[in-house]
C-alpha cells in the first residue's frame, strides 16, 4: 500500500448505530488529519493530530470521536450520528518540520462516503 | 470573512485550451502558503501545485501554474492546454502561519473540460 488509505469507501448506517472509519497513511508523515466535505460547501477541518497528540478540534459534534494509537493510523468513531452528518470524509497526512510555512502539502486518502439514515 | 473565495463555481473550457480558475484570500500574516488541490469524481484529493508567501517567482508545475498577485491577494491556477482529463473540482487552500492547524479551503471550481 502506498499513500493514505481510507477504509469503507462507503458506509450506509442508521442513527443508533455505533462505526468507525480507519485512516492509514505509508508517507512516514508525523501530523494526520481530518476532514468532513458535505455538498456545496468549503472542506471542514475537524481534527488535527501531530505526533499522535490532539492538537485541534474545531467545535466537532461529541458524536465524532478520533482516535491516533500512532503516527501510522487514525480512527474516527461514530454513534447516534445525525441525517446532515451524511458528507465525505477525508483523511490527510502531512510531515511537520515547524518554523515557518513551508511546502508541507497534505496527502488526501480517497475518501469514505458516509449516509446517515 | 472568509479565508479563501473561489467565485466560479462552474467553468467550461474547450480541450487544448488554457484556463483559468480565480481564487483570493485573506490574512495579515505575512508567512503562508497556498495550495492548488484536484478532486475528479472518485473523491481523492491530488495536490497540483504550492506558491509560498515569500516566493518571488510564480510556481509552475508541467501545464500547471500558478499566477500569484501579492497585492491583490490572489493566486489564479492556470491550466495550459486542457484535456479531457482535467475535468474535475479544483480547490484552492491555504495554510496561514506556521502553524499546521490553519489550513483552509474554498468552496471549489468544477472544471468541464469540452472535446
């Protein structure tokens, strides 16, 4: 495997229903990220994790809970998830040296489409 | 205000021509960097390009470039010669600062690629 890898491509789950999405990425990047792309609307940054430490959470719903057991490999699990939680969503690696802004481009897995019901 | 502002939202343009898809942003920190992102209809998003704050050339990469206004706060991708394959979304990001964090997207261009 090469690159970030998502798994489901799809998911279909009703609102009681407990899941997780799994992110793996083979870049040997140290920061993880992820992302909720709903139609018509800009990418949303959810949570960030740099060395396997939590560094952002932009106001995500508790019903969205990461998981980083390592640099390698990011979870998203989700319960009693609601009908406008139906989106794409994106998972992204990038290695951060600090200092200034520099030519750190994310790496984007292929995505898990998610319905609600 | 938003960060970043991609006002076409759909755009059609015959193969073998250039085009271009307009994208300004907004910050008052002089360091930042800003990325031009593909997403053809299987979801993947592929990184095409980088134009750095302080960079004083334009980036281009093969057909690829970046038309970069400092002043204006605008940082235009332009397609050479397009083919059917580009046809796609195509966002404009940027990441303000140092810090990782800051990374924001547009709302996209859908880019139809005609034969």
């Amino acid at each position: 495997e090469t690159g970030v890898t998502q798994t489901p491509r799809h998911l279909v789950m009703g609102m009681t229903n407990k899941k997780s999405l799994k992110c793996e990425q083979h870049l040997g990047h140290n920061a993880m990220y992820w992302y909720k792309q709903s139609a018509k609307k800009p990418l949303e940054l959810m949570f960030v994790y740099n060395f396997k430490e939590q560094t952002e959470n932009n106001s995500v719903p508790s019903r969205f809970s990461p998981e980083c057991p390592n640099s390698s490999h990011l979870f998203l699990h989700l319960h009693t998830l609601q009908p406008e939680d139906s989106a794409l969503y994106l998972c992204a690696s990038s290695q951060e040296s600090g200092g200034r802004s520099s030519y750190n481009e994310q790496f984007f897995g292929p995505g898990t489409r998610l319905t609600v019901l | 205000a938003q960060k970043i502002t991609q006002t076409q939202p759909g755009m059609f343009v015959q193969e073998k021509e250039a085009v271009t898809l307009d994208c300004t942003y907004d910050t008052s920190d002089p360091s930042y960097g800003l990325f031009w992102y593909k997403q053809p209809s299987s979801g993947e998003m592929i990184f095409l390009i980088y134009q750095g704050s302080y960079d004083q050339q334009n980036a281009t990469e093969g057909r690829y470039s970046l038309n970069f206004q400092k002043a204006r706060k605008s940082a235009n991708l332009v397609i050479s010669a397009s083919q059917l394959g580009d046809s796609a979304m195509y966002f404009c990001a940027m990441r303000e600062g140092d810090n990782f964090n800051k990374f924001y997207f547009g709302s996209g261009t859908k880019l139809n690629v005609k034969p």
